[in-house]
C-alpha cells in the first residue's frame, strides 16, 4: 500500500498506454489520486494490476473513467473535480496504413479534453507532444542546429509523415485554444524523443518493440536512421514537475535526450548483452532498400524521411526551469533491454 498522504486529484488519459501507464505510477508514488480514462471500461482490472505491479495496492486512489478522443460524450464527468489533466493519450500512432487521417483525431482528441478540462475548472493541462513537432529541415550528412521550444516542425515539409503533422497540428491546435480561453487554465506541452525504459506489461510499445527486435536479431541489417532518446522514467517525472511548478506554465518543453543512430543503439546492446552479440546485426541497410520497403510498409514509410537526418535538441530551458536533465540515452536503452529480458518478453 502507498503510505502517503493523498493530494490533488489529477486526469491521466489513455490509461491502456505504456506512457500513461508509468505517468499514473509517477503520479501514485507522488502521493497524487489519479482518474485515468478507458476507452473500454472493461480493461480497467488490466490496467489496475499492471500499475499495481510497479506500485503496489493502490486502494481507492486509482479510479476510473470512459471516454474516448473520438467522441464528445464522457470528457465532462472525466475532468470534473481535477485540478490537473495530463493528456498522454494519441487515438493512432506511428505506423497506421497508408490514408488513415491522423490529424483529425489528434486534433480533435486534444481539443475535447482542453474543452472539458477548462469547464471544470482544470488548474493546469499538460499536454505529451513529441519532438516531431519541433524539428528543422535537414540535409542527410549534415548535422543541424539544436531545435529548442522555438523550433516548430512545418506542416506543409515535403515528404513529412503524417504521424509527425499530426503531433505538430494537435499541439498548435493545443496553443490555440489557450491563447482564445478565458477560463485562466494554463498550459504546458512536453516534446519527448523515442520513448524507452521499462516493460510494465507483456504488451510491448512500438519504441521497445524496436529494442526487442534488435536484441533477438529480428532486424536482419540496420537502416541509416537515428533518434534523441527519451527514458520514460524521466519523462514521467518531467509531467509532473510541469504539472505543479509555477515556471512551467504556458511553457514548451523539451524532453529529447542525446542523438543515437540505430547502428549505436545496436553496438550498445551487443556490449550490454555479450550472450545475445550474434544476434544483434552489424550490417548497414541500403538505403535503396528502406525506400522500396516503403512501398508496402508503413514503418518504412515513416523511417524514410528519416534516412541520414541527425536531428538533436536543446533541453537547456527546460533544465533551467524545472532542474530537469535526461539520463544518457545509451543507459536508457540499456534498461529498457535489460527489462525486457528479465520479464522474459524477448
């Protein structure tokens, strides 16, 4: 049982998430009372025992709500009583097929929860976005300035996925509706890298299924593709420094930490784990290759505006606001493997 004393009542969206799921064990550790949102009221035992499992006995401070980003009905009573919303949830993600729309629900999804959020008197919403909203046209080769809380991703970028304008357009969608609301909400958005860390369940993100597949030598060569790496634990405890500090409103964040090429995530693994080296690939995909691949699939679709792009940030505003810095993203991939192998999922 959590032996702290219960403090604010705080919204969670999407709490079948894997962000979501550590940011309502962040929150429980903090000694916050948590409603997370379902779009399925049926998955609430599920969620309960994963949270459960990294917390212990939650008692009566992990309560319930349904409501879904697609439609209006059930936002109301989800936010009444909340002094703070952290709106983790995205209706689709990286991946979808080919013509899905992913603006829309995005947009939408974070409309409707900044809506009722404002109406039942919500302090602050912080609101997870991604560093895909704020990056830099790139020439492959060239290493380009550090994108900071300025730096906003173009929506009109040729060759721009939709998962990335999608993330870009819900934000702004997000800033537009605090510049035009009355109700004195603030707002603070967080812009994470590729999100790692420890497996609260069996059921695997598509950021650890990448370190899954490297370890048991499910990616036969490694394309020339790279991401600034979030740890998941220091993300959770960002939200919640932005939640509550006063400095943090109304604020950009940036929470990517150091740039590493899939062939380092690859080297880092087969010194972490020298009984699984012979898996690990060394061979570099053609880049040919990952742009035939996106022809039929989606992953490749979204890795290939990618390709020989080194894209990196500045975490300095928000190191200075919230004393906030990221774990080295070799140690964060390093855990995130070590998990998944002691929980044996790979």
């Amino acid at each position: 049982m959590i032996d702290v004393e219960s403090k604010d009542l705080v919204l969670v969206t999407g709490g079948t998430g894997y962000v979501a799921g550590w940011m309502i064990a962040g929150l429980l550790r903090n000694g916050y009372r948590v409603r997370t949102t379902l779009r399925d009221p049926g998955k609430q035992g599920a969620v309960k025992k994963a949270v459960e499992g990294a917390v212990g006995d939650t008692g009566n401070r992990l309560t319930f709500a349904t409501a879904d980003l697609l439609r209006d009905d059930g936002w109301t009573g989800a936010a009444d009583g909340c002094r703070y919303v952290v709106h983790v949830a995205s209706p689709m993600g990286q991946g979808a097929s080919r013509g899905t729309d992913l603006v829309g629900p995005a947009r939408d999804g974070t409309l409707r929860v900044l809506r009722a959020a404002a109406a039942a008197g919500v302090e602050r919403v912080v609101c997870t976005s991604s560093g895909l909203a704020a990056r830099t046209p790139t020439v492959p080769g060239e290493r380009q300035p550090l994108a900071d809380e300025n730096t906003w991703t173009d929506p009109a970028e040729p060759g721009l996925d939709e998962y990335a304008r999608s993330k870009v357009l819900a934000e702004r969608a997000a800033w537009d509706f605090i510049r035009g609301d009355k109700s004195g909400m603030t707002l603070t958005t967080v812009l994470p890298g590729l999100i790692v860390g420890a497996a609260m369940t069996r059921h695997v993100s598509p950021s650890l299924e990448l370190v899954a597949r490297f370890i048991t030598g499910k990616v036969p060569a490694i394309p020339h593709v790279g991401f600034s790496i979030t740890d998941v634990h220091d993300l959770v405890d960002l939200h919640i420094r932005a939640m509550s500090h006063p400095a943090a409103a109304n604020q950009r964040l940036i929470a990517a930490g150091d740039f590493l090429w899939f062939a380092d995530i690859a080297q880092a693994l087969r010194e972490a784990f020298p009984d699984r080296a012979h898996a690990i690939p060394k061979r570099r995909l053609p880049d040919w290759i990952m742009r035939a691949s996106a022809l039929f699939s989606a992953e490749a679709r979204f890795m290939v505006p990618l390709l020989g792009k080194r894209r990196e940030f500045d975490t300095g505003r928000t190191a200075q606001l919230l004393q906030w810095r990221p774990a080295p993203s070799r140690d964060a991939v390093i855990r995130c493997a070590r998990s998944l192998v002691e929980n044996g999922i790979v």
